[in-house]
C-alpha cells in the first residue's frame, strides 16, 4: 500500500471514529429525557420503578435502554428475549397489558428479578409506537409504598399509553442515531489494522478540541429543534440546506476569483 | 315502533329458545383453536384438556405448522386457555402458536396462523390478538370473510390502545370483543351501532399462567375467551348456528341481560 493511500484512511478512520464520538455525545441527552419522563410519570402513575425497553437485533429481542428505582443500574443493557415474558408478549403483539400476582406465589417476571434481585409484584407494560412500528415497551413496575399493591387500573392502562408517545419520539430519534455508532463500530472492529490505543490518544485530543466540542454542541442543538415537530425539523432542514447552498455558492465564487 | 328485537321477538324470529339450560353445557365437542403465543398443555388445570397444539416454522419464505411441546413462550395463550377451560371444561381445545422466538409475531405467522386455523375446520378461534398494520387490511379482511362463510366463528379482541386494530375492527363477519369491569361472564354486555360490540369481563381476571402458576390479568385479549367459552356452550346446545346467528343470540343474551339489571 503506497504512503499516499495509507494516509487516506488514516484520515478517513479518524473522520469516522470523530462521527461516532459526537453520535456517542448525542445519545445520553436522550437517554437522560427518557429517564427524567420515567421519573415524572412514575410518580403520577403511583408506581416504585419505571423502565424503556427497546429492540434489539431483528429477531424481536428487547434491551432495556433506561430504568428508574432501585435496581436501575443493573436493568440497564439486560436482555430479553424474543416473546419472552410480558414485555415480550406486549412488544410482539403490540397490545397493553397489566398483570399483577396478590398471592404468595414466585415472581411471575422471573428472568430479569432473578438477575436483580427485585420483585416483580405487578405490573403495567404498553408498547412504544413510532409512525405505526412498535419500537419498544414501556413499563411501570409495583407501587409506591409496601406490599400488597393495588393493580394497574384500565384508566391508567390509558395514562401509560399517553406517556409511551413522547417517549417513542425519543426513541426513535435513539434509535436514528445508533445505526451511526453501530455502523462505525463495525467499520472500525473489521480493521485489524488499527491501532485503538493510538486512537484513543488521538481522541482524547480531539476531545479537547474547540471545534470538535463546538460540532457536538451545532448537533445536539439541531436535534433538539428537529424534535420539536414535524413542522421544526422541516424548517431546520430547509435552513440547513439553504445554509449549505450558500456555502457551497461562496466556495465556488472564491475559487473563481483565484 | 322499537328498533331493537326484544328476546321474545328473537326466540320467535330465530325459532331458537333461548332458556337458561345451555349455560349447564360443558362445550363437549366443541372444537376451539386459540392463535397466540402458545400454551402450557401440562398446567395443571389445562392437563388432557389440550388437543393439538402447532407452532408456526419457518420453511424457506413460507410459514408452516408443525406439532411441538413447545409450549408458552409468554403466558398470554395459556391464560387466555385458562378462562375458556373454565367455563367450558370438556371443549376440544387446540393451540396455533404464532407469537415468541425467531421472528415470529411479525404480522405474516399471524395470517398464516389464521388461514391455517381455517383450513383445519376449527368451529371458534380465539384471536386476542391483532395489527395495527394497514397492510394486513386486505388479506385479513379476506382470511375473515372465508372463515365467515364457511361458518367458523372468529372471536377477536379490539384494541387497547385509541387506533383500530385488525382484524377486531371487521364486525360485521366476527365478533370484537373490549373489557369490562363485569365478573360474570354470563353478564356481558352489547354496544350495538360500536365498532367492538360486545364487552365481557377483562379486568383483574384471575386465570392460569406459566410454571402451574396463576395471574390476575386486566385487558380486552382477556375479555375475548370469555366469549368465546359463552360461544362453546352456546354451539354445544345449538351446534348448526351460523357466525350471524351467534351473533345474534348474544345479541339477544345481552339485552336480557341489560333488562334484567334495570
């Protein structure tokens, strides 16, 4: 490989791993909304821990992607498998459900409370729907207070699905800029080449760099317009284009004046 | 002059007396199939009551159906059997998995699942399920009408959620089914001129789940066996009664029903 062309991708590796830090920037604004809408609505629905799966893989796996309550920290990145367990069930049938167990028997959420030690007593699950797909389950888990807890009602069978909306918003807006960071991440892991720990060197740099900072901060702003509505990220997106016409006209006048 | 048939003017019209004395059958004979995510045959309340119990493969781009143990991936389609087993005992109950691992439960197992229960000759299915999919519309409207026609009667749950789901929203060749806070299932009600007309009990069921064990379940996928067991004792007091004509009948229960309550 000639000099020439090994600096090409170096180059083109670098760009690549500074997309991926800014995606990897963009994602815990989100992920910090989804927690902050769990908290509030957990506490109007009455209930001790709230959490958002969402999908993972093709095959109808869930992940839990934010949790609130006691054993948060430990739902984080759990798995689910497909059509496992109530999320399972809601996620491939796209229909709520509330289930709750007063009597004395073994949790009925078993897989997850076996790996954090909580007790799944009841339960509410409904599923998060963006423009017709279900993308995810949303779920509210026991009440506030001590055992025995009162079932989810029907009328906040309802509530959840309100709050399950602007959660989908941000999921999807997640999930959008995933696919960025899983498809750098295999780009990158497909190089034996590289060497990470130069890399990382290098990034902690570029960290440090104004403009980089400056280009998360112009990306989590356009974001967070764009989520304002469908109206915002039409209009945000004209702005930007007319911006980069502009841009583009500019480059060529200065050009032609050379 | 009343626009709506009182149950008198029903017995007279339909020449089918509807006394209490079918409410005693045990839905001997009945077969019913329930499409969901499987269920638990060797729970202890459903043992020897399960016939068939089939699972949706994939075979190259088909979907086909297999005999499996596979059981209840979720515990939906063993609850839903747990409520109908209970109010007809002695039915011939048979499972089509469509929901669970590998893919399945994107839409294309359910049509499968569905056409497969058809052809099978089953006399109800119970469909707690459906899609909010606008592109199942036209297939599953068609999959309902060929059931209607050859006189299976198709049981489906309305939606949860405010958008329509499909197939519950095709009323007019099945029967959509919502929850209420009703405990007696013999005490349903009937929303005539709704799109799900009828409303059976489907909050806080108690009824049968995984591991021989048991939840107490609130949704209108809970509210659908109840009818449908009302249905398998109907059809085992009166086994030639078209879709219509059930429909009819429980038309006709309802309205005794509201009568008796005011």
């Amino acid at each position: 490989m000639s000099e020439k062309n090994e600096h090409v991708i170096e180059k083109n590796l670098k760009a690549l791993v500074e997309i991926v830090d800014v995606v990897n920037a963009m994602t815990l604004p989100i992920v910090k909304s989804i927690e902050n809408l769990l908290v509030k609505s957990a506490a109007v629905m009455g209930s001790e821990e709230a959490s958002v799966l969402v999908r993972d893989g093709d095959e109808g796996d869930l992940r839990f992607l934010s949790a609130t309550g006691e054993v948060a920290d430990q739902l984080i990145n759990l798995r689910v498998p497909a059509g496992k367990g109530v999320a399972g069930f809601v996620f491939s049938s796209g229909q709520p459900m509330t289930i709750s167990d007063t009597g004395q028997e073994a949790s009925f959420y078993a897989e997850v409370d076996k790996k954090t030690g909580f007790s799944t007593e009841t339960l509410l699950a409904t599923p998060i729907q963006y423009q017709g797909n279900i993308i995810g389950v949303l779920e509210y888990v026991n009440r506030i207070g001590r055992p025995p807890y009162e079932p989810f009602t029907p009328e906040e069978m309802d509530r959840a699905a309100l709050y399950a909306d602007p959660i989908a918003t941000l999921v999807n807006a997640y999930e959008a800029i995933v696919i960025f960071k899983d498809l750098g991440d295999e780009i990158l892991s497909a190089n034996s080449e590289i060497n990470f720990e130069e890399i990382r060197g290098w990034l902690r740099g570029v960290r440090g760099n104004k403009n980089h900072k400056e280009m998360i901060d112009l990306a989590i702003l356009i974001r967070e317009v764009s989520m304002q509505g469908d109206a915002e990220r039409i209009l945000c997106k004209e702005i930007l284009e007319s911006f980069l016409s502009y841009s583009e006209n500019n480059l060529q006048s200065k050009f032609s004046h050379l | 002059m009343s626009s709506t048939v009182s149950s008198e003017m029903f017995d007279a019209l339909t020449d089918m007396k509807l006394d209490d004395e079918w409410k005693s059958s045990t839905g001997k004979g009945v077969s019913v199939v329930i499409i969901d995510s499987g269920v638990d045959k060797f729970h202890s309340d459903l043992k020897g009551k399960i016939k068939n119990t089939f699972a949706a493969v994939r075979d190259g781009n088909r979907t086909v159906f297999e005999e499996t143990d596979a059981g209840d991936s979720a515990g939906h389609g063993t609850a839903c059997a747990g409520i109908i087993s209970k109010i007809a005992p002695e039915a011939d109950l048979s499972s089509i998995k469509v929901l669970g691992a590998g893919g399945l439960g994107d839409g294309h197992a359910f049509l499968a699942g569905l056409e497969f229960a058809i052809k099978q000759g089953y006399k109800i299915i119970n469909l707690s399920l459906g899609t909010t999919k606008p592109q199942f519309v036209v297939p599953l409207n068609d999959l309902i009408n060929r059931a209607y026609q050859a006189g299976c009667i198709i049981v489906a749950a309305g939606n949860n959620l405010p958008q329509p789901s499909y197939p519950s929203v095709f009323s007019s060749s099945l029967i959509a089914v919502s929850k209420s806070s009703e405990t007696n299932y013999f005490d349903f009600g009937f929303n005539f001129g709704e799109t799900i007309e009828l409303t059976a009990p489907g909050v806080n069921v108690r009824t049968t789940w995984l591991n021989d064990g048991y939840r107490t379940l609130t949704g209108n996928s809970f509210a659908c066996p109840h009818i449908v067991g009302v249905i398998t004792l109907l059809l085992e007091s009166f086994p030639d009664l078209t879709p219509f004509q059930v429909k009819s009948a429980l038309y006709s229960i309802a309205r005794r029903n509201q009568e008796r309550k005011s």
